[in-house]
C-alpha cells in the first residue's frame, strides 16, 4: 500500500516536471521577454543589463530551476497583454471556472444515473430506446453546437433564460460566487447544462452496461430466490455495486471538465479561466499560456491520484490482491 | 474484374452492410456530403468566395421557405449577401481536407512509432508509452489550443498555407498516441509468432520484417479507428476554427461559418449558423455510425 501510493507520488511529479519543462521551452523560444520589455531600438548596454537582471545569461538549467521555483510558488511573471500578474489574473477567474464544473458535474450524475438505470431496468421500452438515441447525438454533437442550440431555443426564441456572463455574484473573501443569488443561477443553467451534456450521456451508457452486467449475476438470481423486493435488489444491491466504476470515471472527467469548459466559456462569454486561456492563445500571450498549462496539469495530476488512492479504499478485492501479492 | 466484383459482394463484410439500415443510411448521407464538398465548385449554385457575385441587397434573406425567401438562395443568405448552401459545401470541403490530412498524419506517425516500440522493446517502448501516458491524461482540445497558440507567437504573420499546415500538425497530434498504443500491442503479439522467426531466421532485415511481414497483420484495428478519427479530427477542426485559432478567415470550414454565424443569433438569422451546424452533425454522425458498423463487421467474436 505505501509503495503503490509512492509509485504514484513519483509519477506525478515526473508529470508535473515535464509539463513545466514544456511551460519553460514556451518562455525560452517563444518570444523573446527583453525585446518585448525594452522595444526594438535598445541598446546593446540595456540588452545586457537586463538580460543579466532577468537571469538570462545563466546556464538552461540553472534557468529551468529558477522557473520551476518560481512556479512551484505560482509566480509565472506578468501577462503580456494586460500587463497584470498572471497569478492574480488566474486566481479571478478561477472560482467562475469551478462553480461551473462543480454544477455541471453535478446536473451529470442527478440526471444520468437515474436515466442509466432506467434504461437498464426497462430495457427495450419506448423510453429507453429514446434514452439512447439521444445519448447517440449527444456524443456526436461538438459542445458549441449544443450551447448554439440551447441559447437560440431559451434565449433568442423562448427568451427564458441569460446567455451570457455570470449575473450577480457576491465576494466571499477573494472567491466571487454565483451560487447565492437567483440570478447567479438563471445564467448558470445554460452552460452548464451544456457542459454536462456529454458526461451525462456518458455516465448514462455507463451505468446501464454495468447495471446490466450486474443484474446477471449470482448474487442477483440469489437475492430474487430469497424473495426480497424488486426496490431492495435494484438499489440496494445492484446500483451499490455498479457505481464504484461510474465514481472512478466521474472523478478522472472532472478534468476534463475544466478543460472542455474552455469552449463553453467562449460560447456563453463566461468570465472563467478557460476564457483567459482562449484570449491567451489568440494573442499569444505566453506567460498566461503556460501558467494555465500547469495549472490545468496540476488539477489532472491531483484528481488522478485522488481516484487511484480512492479506488483502493472503496474496492476490497483490490486491497486483497495487493495484500496476496506480497 | 466482375469476377472479383461479385466475390466482394459475396463477402462477410459486404453481407453485413446489406444488412444493416443504419449502415446504408449512413453511407448514403456520408457520400451525399462528400459528394456536395468534392465538387463543390460545380455542384454549388453560387461560389462564395468570389466577391464580386455578391449584392448587398440580397444579405441576411431568410431561407427559401420562410417569409421573405428567394428560391435564388435555399438556405438563405449570410450578412454579406453570401448563398449558405454554396458556403457551406465549399466549407464542406476544407473540413474534410484538414480531417483528412490529420487523421493521414497521425496514422504515419502513430503506426509507425507503434511499429518500432512494439518490435524493439526495451527502452525505446518504455519511453514511447511514458509519452502516450501523459499525452492522453490532458484533453485533446487542449493540446490542440496549445499548439495552435505556439504556433501563434512564433510566426505572428504566416500565410495561409503556413495557417493550414500548423493546424493539421496540432490535430494530428492529438490523435497518433491511439494509434501507436494499438499498433504497438498487436505487433508485441505478431512479434512472437512463427512466420515472424521464420523470416528473421533466413535474414530478412528488421525493418522489411517490420514493413512487410508484421504491418499487414497489424492494420485492421487501425482502419477501424482511422474511420472514427475522421469524425473526432473534423469536430476538433470545426472546434478550433470557432474558438478563432483555426483555418484562416479567408477560406472559411464548417466552424468558421458557424463562428460568424454566431453573432447574428440574437438579430433572429439563426439560419447562418444552424445550416452549417447540421452540415456538420451530418458528416460526423455517418462517418461514426459507419466506424462503429465496420468495427462490427471486422470482429468476428461479435457476431
């Protein structure tokens, strides 16, 4: 148990080392940052003092280290654009970009395990088959489609809910939440519903093969034999157990969340990160595109070893099979 | 050639598309599309990228149906006077083009790292598969973004073919560590078998072995999920053209159309954007229905 735990711990750090080595190669050959502070007609002399001041004339990887300190305590320099730290810059938008993945999250597993275990239990009946065709071209449909969709149908047409911003939000300390006003929530059903849409469906197709698989099996045959209720069986036993795959599954695309969110924002102009990072790139602003790559780097690397950790602890056949395999 | 005609159309394959509706329907839409972007420039009622056809006075007329139309311009026209369904064939085209070009790409990379891990071992596969370990643990979208960001910053001023080539790099490395991990798995399995030793014994040189011996067994899985990468590499085009990082504005794709289009949602032309957007539903979905009947066609254990 604590060397597997270990093993993980050193992959994720070699993880995090080669995506800042990446984030690093980005500040070294993109761009050159004396150019850009001093402009085109400085002197030789000025070049020099500065590139000294800045640490350039070191050795690549005496450079590397620095950057690396420097980011391991989130200072990534200023934004090129708006000249601002891009910590801080970062740190704004963050809490947009959570509260959105969060409920987004959240709307996928309330309406996809219902739908998937119904689409299992009543399998073949008009309802499901409806279930899994929609769930078809919900895969198929790209995200700003559907966020185009949803925004003409409520917004343009029915005019029931905001398509764009985040409303009223209210400032805990340095978080801004949407999540304590009316309006907050009216311009969050939008996007993220948009953004739960293909985790719904994939949690749907999810549940249904496991709950399928599972309602095969002895235990099942044995438990109807004993006469207990059909209610007892379905949720007391069969969703029990199909539902530690969908938590793992859950929490790896709780990532990806955050990073598909990047075209929602752009769709519905929601004030997060993933924004940030579109004007970033098209810009070419570096400094908040490699501050932005590990950041995201560090959530992917957290939220995986989490679920493996977690993995351990909710499965016992795998503590047993680590257990006899020492 | 009628001989090998029929034998085909005898097969287990070709018996398994006759009957299969979803197939035929979906090979039919699939070849409609294709057909319409092809030959776009002789099949289009107007051709979009001339601006000297357009007249200003025809701009953001509904489609033929609606109050308004002109049966000049079924799907209507954009806001400067542009025939949708001309634009969205032609769009049609460089979609596939970059999907294309892309999946082409990263199938040469892909299969050909595959090939080489698979058949060395050693050092040389446990880097390549530390590699595909963190580049599947970010989203392709992402990595895509990034590199289309780079190449931004680089050469702030590139042309348009500079624009084209940047994209279909940054697609096609989104998609080649899929196949290289199932090129590499089916080669570890050829690796060992006997015609394999058999052609080592009498001294064929590694890489004719590689090339010639083990590819062709290799290659089933890759078609099946080259056929699936077409539909997820033109997605991700059309994604990054509407994010604003993608195809040059002068040769607008499907996402282009579907970016501009976007703006004019809440004046009511919801016609600019959806026409484009369904074009583009089409496409991804016939060619996902068709990889996910060829899959099922090649793998026996499923029938």
């Amino acid at each position: 148990m604590g060397a597997f735990i270990l093993r993980r711990l050193l992959q994720a750090i070699v993880v995090m080392v080669s995506v800042g080595f990446i984030a690093f190669l980005l500040f070294q050959y993109v761009g050159d940052p004396v150019l850009i502070l001093l402009g085109q007609d400085a002197t030789p002399d000025q070049i020099r003092q500065l590139r000294a001041d800045l640490g350039l004339d070191q050795p690549f990887f005496v450079q590397f280290w620095h950057f690396l300190l420097n980011a391991v305590q989130g200072e990534f320099g200023l934004s090129l654009r708006q000249g601002a730290k891009v910590s801080r810059l970062l740190g704004e938008r963050f809490p947009a970009t959570f509260e959105l993945a969060l409920v987004a999250a959240a709307l996928a597993l309330l309406i996809g395990i219902p739908m998937g275990v119904y689409a299992a239990l009543r399998r073949g009946s008009f309802l499901s088959q409806v279930f899994m065709t929609v769930s078809l071209l919900g895969v198929s449909l790209p995200t700003f489609l559907i966020g185009i969709l949803l925004i003409l149908i409520f917004s343009v047409w029915l005019g029931w809910l905001p398509s764009f911003g985040r409303g009223e939000t209210v400032r805990i300390g340095w978080w801004s939440s949407g999540l304590f006003t009316l309006d907050g929530w009216l311009h969050m059903i939008l996007p993220a519903l948009t953004l739960a849409i293909f985790q719904l469906t994939l949690i749907m197709r999810l549940v249904r093969a496991e709950m399928l698989e599972v309602l095969r099996t002895d235990y099942i045959k044995f438990a109807r034999a004993r006469g207990l209720t059909d209610r007892a069986i379905h949720f007391g036993h069969a969703l029990k157990n199909t539902l530690v795959p969908v938590m793992t599954i859950t929490g790896l695309q709780l990532g990806g969340l955050i990073a598909f969110a990047i075209i929602t924002e752009t769709v519905f102009q929601w004030p997060g990160m993933g924004l940030l990072f579109i004007q970033a790139v098209t810009f070419a602003d570096v400094p908040v595109m490699a501050a932005y790559l590990c950041l995201i780097a560090l959530i992917f690397v957290v939220i995986n070893l989490v679920v493996d950790l977690l993995y351990v602890v909710v499965d016992p056949r795998l503590r047993v099979a680590k257990a006899a395999g020492h | 050639m009628s001989n090998a005609l029929a034998r085909w159309w005898d097969s287990d394959v070709a018996y398994s598309f006759r009957s299969s509706p979803t197939a035929i329907v979906a090979a039919l839409v699939g070849l409609v599309c294709v057909f319409c972007a092809v030959f776009a420039p002789w099949v289009a009622p107007h051709n979009p990228l001339d601006l000297t056809t357009l007249e200003l006075s025809d701009a953001r007329l509904p489609p033929f149906w609606m109050e308004g139309g002109s049966s000049k311009y079924w799907l209507g026209t954009d806001d400067q006077g542009r025939d949708i369904l001309s634009a969205l064939m032609y769009g049609a085209r460089i979609s596939l083009v970059v999907g294309l070009a892309s999946v082409l790409l990263s199938v040469l990379v892909g299969v050909g790292l595959g090939l080489i891990a698979g058949f060395r071992g050693g050092w040389v596969d446990g880097f390549l598969m530390r590699v595909c370990d963190v580049m599947l643990s970010f989203p392709a979208i992402l990595i895509a973004l990034l590199v289309a960001g780079v190449a931004r910053a680089k050469f702030p001023d590139a042309g348009t073919s500079v624009a084209f080539g940047v994209l279909i790099i940054a697609i096609a490395l989104t998609g080649w560590v899929q196949y290289a991990r199932t090129v590499r798995g089916s080669t570890m399995v050829e690796r060992g078998k006997e015609y394999v030793q058999a052609a080592r014994v009498t001294g064929v040189a590694p890489w004719r072995i590689m090339l010639k011996h083990v590819l062709p067994n290799v290659m089933g899985p890759v078609m099946v999920l080259a056929t699936i990468q077409v539909a997820t590499a033109i997605i991700t085009e059309a994604t990054l053209s509407f994010l604003g990082v993608g195809v040059p504005p002068t040769s607008p794709s499907l996402g282009t159309l579907i970016r501009v289009g976007n703006d004019y949602l809440f004046s009511g032309e919801w016609w600019i954007t959806i026409f484009p957007g369904v074009m583009l539903v089409l496409i991804a979905l016939s060619v996902n229905l068709l990889g996910d009947w060829l899959r099922d066609a090649l793998n026996p254990r499923l029938r």
